[in-house]
DNA sequence: AATATTTAAAATGTATACATTTTATAGCAT
DNA sequence: ATGCTATAAAATGTATACATTTTAAATATT
C-alpha cells in the first residue's frame, strides 16, 4: 500500500513531543531534520509548524526559525490571570441560557472525575476539567469568546506536568466545582462567577509556585 | 529577473482584500483559484490561509474548505468585551514601570492624531490609536498578555471601516487619551484602569451600534 | 589580532507533479 | 420520482526538485 495522508496525526505527535521534552528546547528546530524524524517531506512539517507555533507551542526567534520554549512561570501566570478574567464573563453570559442538559452533563462528568479517581493520568483528568467548563461555558454561545478561553487552555497545557496531581489537590479542585455547579444551577450569577476566579486564581497560584521551585533562572 | 519570493507581501494583500471585500464572503476560497489571482502557486497561499485563519479573518467550514467569515455584531461585541477587561490588566502592570521616555512617546503619538486631523484616513487614525495604547502596553513587560490583546485588536481591525469617523468622535476619543495619558503619568493606577475601560466600552458600543444598523440579518 | 569581504554550505521559500480525498454527476434499482 | 451505487471531476494533501536567502567559514585587509 502506498502511503497515504501521513501528516493527518502529525499535528498530535509533535505536540506530545514537545509537551514530553521530545525535542530540544529553546534551539531552532531545522524542517529537514524533523521531516526525517517523523518521516513525511517539508511541506506538511511547515504546516504543522504554523499551527504550532500561533497556539503558543512554538516561538519564532527572528529569522533563526522556530523553537520550543522554555518554560516560563510569567507566560503561566499571565494565561492564569486572563483566564481569571474571561471565564467569569462567559459564565456569566452563559448561566441566563442554562439547561438542565448541561447541568447533567457536567455533573456526569465531575462524576467520572471522582469515580476514575487516582487511575487517571494527569493528562486525563486535566481534560476532563477542560471538558466541564467548556460545556458550561459553550452554553453562552459566544463563540469569539468561547474560542479565545479555549486557546488560553490550549496554551496551559504545555504546563500540565507541573500540576499538583496530589489528591488533596484533587480534592479541593472536586470541591470547587461541585460548588460550582451547584450556583450554577441555582442560577446565582455572581456567585458563580466568584467561585471560578477563586477556582483558577487557586491553581495558577499552585501553578506558579511549582514552576518557581522547580524551574532553574 | 527571476521572479523571488512572491509570497513575501502575500499575506498583507489578502488581508486587505478581505477587509475591503474583495474577496466572496461565506463562500469557500480555492487554493487553485487563489493562486491564480495572486499569481503564486498554491503552497504560499496555503501558508497565508493559515495565518489568516488564526487570526480571525477567515474561518473553516468543516471540510468545505476555508472562507470569509461574515462581520457579525457579535463577535465585535466579544472582542471589545475581552479588551475591556484585559487591557486594564496589563495597564495596572504597566504603570509601576512607566517611565519618562515612553509617556512622552505617547504623548507624541496623541499630537500626531491632532495635527494630521481629518487628514488621516480610517486605517491610519485607527494604526496610531493603536500605537499609542501598545507603546503603554509594553511597558508591563508581559509579551504573553501582551500578545493576546495584541491579537484581539487585530481581529478588531476587519470591522475598522464600521468606526465612526465623525470628528465629534475623533475629539472624545483623543479626550479621553488625554485623561487616560495623564492618570497614568500620576501613577493613579485605578484611575487610569477605569478609564481606559471606559475608553473601550466606548468605542465598542459605537461600533456595535452602526454595526447593528448596518447589518442584514 | 581584529574587522571586513568573499565564498561555500545549509536552510528555507516556492513551483511543479503526483496521490489522495472530497464533491458532484450519471446511471441504476426500487 | 426517490434513493442508492458507481463513476468522473474537482480540490486538497504531499513529495520532489529547484531558487533564493541566510548562516557560517574562510580569506583578505587594516
């Protein structure tokens, strides 16, 4: 059989490889060398590499060509602090047109959350709370807004390796989404509101300072 | 001569055409016929379509391919919503480190707006306005906010030729630089965070409202 | 030795050609 | 006619080949 589409999952992989370390950081990443490496030509590599690098994966570092970055408490705190800000909008926005759909489908997933319990990897379960907010969040049906709060998730995912994955931790993050949910569907816009920023600022903080201990400057 | 990387003004051309509609709106764009039109192959124009779609001013159709999304109300309401509360966040930043240099910097930007007047076109006034509120921007030293809100002004840009260009607006808006100018030069930096808030929601219900106006649905 | 200039090599940008996939059309069965 | 399958056409994805630009090295110059 003749090759076919090989780029169709080339996407996934490089970011595996860069949020696994797979490739080296803060040096330029030659179009040849990693048209080799994953065994397609240059074109689908360049196209990849745009992708990459306008979803934060990536820097262009002049005319030298593209790199992984370093890690950077400052870029994590910034993604924390805007997305302190955004999802409170969109929630807001989003509680007036909530259905008692959403709300069980995020109880189920908070659920999942809970019953997997210490099984799922760090990856797994900071998709699943992607998942929960997203799906009260698209809700709002505010899609210019909805599409910049996903790509500041997008962004933190680079950090997910940081994440406190003790399950104190997971604990109180259950906590606080059940609080959530709950003002959500008692449809106390405020306090909801409250309850996420309090939620984020809570894991940028834990964020920011794993990153400051364990990040070399 | 030989022809040498024709692609380089590539991507200006076709945002301008875009803004101008020159191109069909919420029909899918043809590689082929793209590259023709322009008179490059199809992978610099590929290459465009991407970074155009990144940033807002084309979207993707499932498998339709790529095309001109509508102006929408919406959306300029989301964008000016983000500003809203984005921009006084790296503003609050940036005052502590504000320094003479960069306040007189601004203030030049403020005089050239006033003495080229009504001389200035739409994309001009609207590129110094700009200018003036990214050169206080960077003074916070925080290129990841700095890069969002950077973004979203772009995005705003497709809706520049929907600005109220009356010179009663053009005053209230340079008022209002003004003020913001000199809150910041005093270091009032809750003052000067509600202004430029009020600065953007401003100018964002302007712009809503003609666009409402002039918008079929 | 330090700086500038020239030359070679490496890397990226782009065009052409081909493969695959998607979409539209025509033919067939019900 | 309506819906389905098979076929053709169009469009996109990808590989290879070539052109241009960038970077590095080597040589010459002060």
């Amino acid at each position: 059989m003749i090759q076919k589409q090989p780029a169709q999952h080339l996407y996934a992989k490089m970011k595996m490889d860069i949020r696994d370390n797979q490739l080296p950081v803060a040096q330029p990443l030659k179009q040849e060398a990693l048209s080799e490496r994953y065994g397609v030509s240059r074109i689908p590599i360049r196209d990849v590499l745009q992708r990459l690098k306008n979803e934060g994966w990536l820097i262009t570092s002049g005319k030298r060509g593209v790199m992984v970055p370093h890690l950077n408490a400052g870029e994590a705190e910034d993604l924390y602090l805007m997305r302190m800000y955004l999802e409170p909008l969109i929630l807001g926005h989003a509680i007036p047109k909530m259905t008692h759909q959403i709300i069980g489908k995020a109880a189920d997933i908070l659920n999942e959350i809970d019953n997997q319990g210490d099984k799922l990897s760090i990856e797994e379960s900071g998709e699943l709370n992607w998942q929960f907010h997203a799906c009260l969040y698209e809700t709002a049906n505010r899609p210019t807004l909805f599409n910049t709060i996903s790509s500041l998730h997008q962004q933190c995912g680079r950090y997910i390796g940081f994440h406190s994955h003790h399950l104190d931790y997971l604990t109180t993050s259950q906590n606080e989404h059940y609080q959530l949910l709950e003002a959500v569907k008692e449809k106390q816009i405020n306090r909801a509101k409250n309850l996420v920023k309090a939620h984020i600022s809570d894991a940028g903080e834990l964020l920011v300072a794993h990153l400051l201990q364990r990040l070399q400057f």
